[in-house]
C-alpha cells in the first residue's frame, strides 16, 4: 500500500511538472537552404557531414519524415520547416526542432509565444527555432524603437530556448560595416548571457544586393568575432543557392553559394569545409564558455581594458606594421578563463609579441584534436613569446582564473 501511494505521488508530481525545454548538446555548425536536388540526396546529405556540418535547418527535395531518417545515420541534426502549424510535426533522433518562422517583428511574438508553449507540451525537449532581424533593421520591420527593446520583448514574450538572428556585414573597399556586426553581437551576448539561453547567428556566404562575395579570411572572421562573443552556434547563409530555377524567388542571380543552383561545388565548400572542420574539434571547449565581453585593440595602444582580458600586452615585432585584434574575454565552466584572439585585419597576417598574465599556465585549446596544449612560441628566436595569424584567423587560450 506505501508503495502504491508512492508511484501515485511521483506520478501526481509528474503531471505538474513543466515540458523538458531544449538543451544544446553540442556547437551547432549549420546553415540555410539544404539541398534542393530531385536526385542523389542521401549523397547530398553525406556531402553535408563530409563539410564538417552537424545542423541542417529547412526541409527540401525529401518529406519532413525522410530527411530526418537520412540525418541520423551521419550524425546530423535537423531543424525541420514547420512554418504551417495545420501539419502534423515530425519526429525522430535527428530532430533537433522545428523552424517555425524568420524575421518576425514584435507584433508577432504573442502568437510565436503561444506556438512555441504549444510545441514544447507536444514534442518536449525540442528547439521551437525562431530567426530574428539584425540590427540594422528599419524600425518599421522590429515594431520596437530600438534593438535592444526588440530582443527584450522577444525574449519576454516567447521565452525561446535559443536566441538566433542574422546579420550580413558589409567589406567592401571603403565600405566596412563590421562595427556594426560587432554591435549585434554583443547585444546578442548580453540578452542571451541575462537570460541564459545559448545565442547563434547567421553570416553571409555568397554574394547578394550590395554584399559582395566574401573571401574565405572574411568568413572566417565573421564566424571567429561571433565566437568571441561566446556565440553557441554559426550559420552560413547559403549552403545551396536558392536559385529561381529551385523555387528561389531570383534575388540571389549570381549564385554562389557553397553550392550552386544546379548542385555543383564552389570554392565556399571546400573553404567551410577547411573551417569547420577546426570548429568541430574546438566545439566542446565553446560549449563550456560564456562570453564576458570583446576588445578591439590596436598593438602597442594604451588601454586599461586590455589586463581585464587576461592580457598584459599585444606588441609588434621589429619593423612589422600595427596590428589590430579583437579580444575576446570568456569564463569556463570550470572556473578558469578564455581568450580568442582574432586577427580583425582580412588582408594581411599578423604576428605580435604577446604577454599573458599567467604565461606559464596558458594552453592553446588546438584546432587539430580539440585538445589543450602547452603555449608554444612561434618564434623561439625572438624574446618573449610570438604568436602568428593568418588573415581574419584566431587562436583559443584557456588561463587559470583570475587572482583575486
């Protein structure tokens, strides 16, 4: 009889209790626009994975049931389209969620709330994935007055378990925008940090309007100044190009993408393909740190800011040029601290002497097994400890925590 009223108690318990809410199990490397070919997609699919990708948002070419079934084998999440809440959501191991919608203002987020509550009684435990505008979104398009305001009421109103948006940053000569991706970033950061939720962003891939084609050094800063800010995920916008040929609406008409309209490799694949792979192995260190804010800081500069990062100095070697970094301050989850430094210059390498405050403690967490390893000089030569970048290239370097 005790042990009857017992399960009856727990089982009471149980029904009070609220859905399991989603929890990122890994650092989402995924992208829009999945494959849009009629033949050959579970191919297509491995091509995916042999990139180094792990999250696929959207469905095209299979049923919402298929796609899912081919993810599985290759390790690949999915996202599934689910804009239409009149169809019946599919479900499976690879399904990570459901993208319900993109670039929605505030007018919208009762209703996103309520499909979102609706989603998690259904299917718990899986994302209700929602996609927001950037910052340089006109007023009129966030019904806010300013940004920070649009992320608030998102957050208050949808209570999301992933914060995501996209911002394509414009580099072209004499038109350098990524001051203001920066900008978004952190808001990112704050809002996501306060409410303790991951954030992920989008960045562009391939050319459209005005935003030219990015070199390979252009995206892999986009992808490393969103990991500086303790970004949980990076999105290409577009794996395959959204031709009008493939439904597209024709505004992409150089193509371009990691693939084109009709299915063929560009140049971008085999670039993510060399990028994600580091971004693999360094994935479970990322998942375990929190963004504490990022420094922009020019070599041999004075700024009181730069020891509250973990450094003491950045110089310049010999007759090198000043060098500009982005420094990005993290914590660990195990108390110790992180910095990514970032090459913020996409043309031309760098190749500073660096001073950490803990120098003989520091590891570099390596790109090639995701292990840490001992700081080693790059040019043992030289006093002090040298450290070399490529173009729009950064390093990761966990710290002891800090002496109090």
């Amino acid at each position: 009889m005790i042990r009857i009223f017992g399960a009856l108690f727990l089982l009471t318990l149980g029904l009070g209790a609220a859905p399991a809410r989603f929890t990122q199990d890994r650092f989402a490397i995924g992208f829009w626009v999945p494959p849009k070919a009629t033949n050959n997609l579970p191919e297509r699919y491995r091509e995916i994975r042999d990139a180094h990708f792990n999250l696929v948002i959207g469905t095209a070419g299979f049923t919402a049931e298929e796609q899912i079934r081919v993810c599985e084998p290759l390790g690949l999440k999915v996202l599934v389209d689910a804009e239409d809440a009149s169809k019946p959501l599919p479900e499976g191991p690879a399904c990570w969620g459901y993208s319900l919608t993109d670039e929605p203002g505030t007018t919208a987020f009762p209703a996103l709330a309520s499909r979102v509550a609706s989603l998690r009684e259904q299917r718990p435990g899986r994302l209700g994935y929602i996609n927001l505008f950037p910052n340089y979104a006109a007023p009129e398009q966030l019904r806010a007055t300013n940004y920070n305001e649009y992320l608030r009421r998102f957050i208050e109103t949808v209570k999301p378990d992933v914060l995501s948006m996209d911002h394509y940053p414009l580099m072209s000569p004499g038109n350098d925008s990524r001051g203001e991706y920066l900008r978004n970033l952190e808001s990112m950061r704050k809002h996501s940090v306060a409410a303790g939720i991951p954030f992920w962003n989008f960045f562009h891939s391939m050319p459209f309007g005005d935003r030219m084609d990015p070199t390979e050094a252009q995206i892999r800063w986009m992808i490393h100044a969103s990991i500086a800010h303790g970004s949980k995920g990076i999105l290409y916008f577009c794996y395959w190009t959204p031709g009008k040929g493939n439904g597209g609406t024709g505004e992409f008409p150089k193509g371009g993408a990691l693939l084109t309209a009709e299915g063929i490799k560009t140049r971008h694949y085999d670039e993510a393909r060399r990028i994600n792979a580091g971004l693999e192995q360094w994935g479970p260190v990322l998942m375990r740190l929190t963004g504490q804010g990022v420094l922009r800081y020019t070599t041999g500069s004075s700024s009181a800011e730069l020891a509250r990062t973990g450094l003491l100095s950045l110089m310049r070697v010999g007759s090198d040029p000043e060098s500009t970094f982005l420094v990005g301050a993290l914590n660990h989850a195990d108390g110790r601290r992180a910095v990514l430094l970032l090459n913020h210059n996409m043309a031309y390498t760098a190749w500073p002497t660096v001073v950490f405050d803990s120098e003989e403690e520091v590891r570099e967490v390596s790109r090639e097994d995701g292990r840490e390893h001992p700081l080693l000089d790059d040019s043992p030569e030289l006093p002090g400890v040298q450290l070399s970048f490529g173009a729009g290239d950064a390093r990761l370097f966990l710290l002891p925590p800090a002496k109090k």
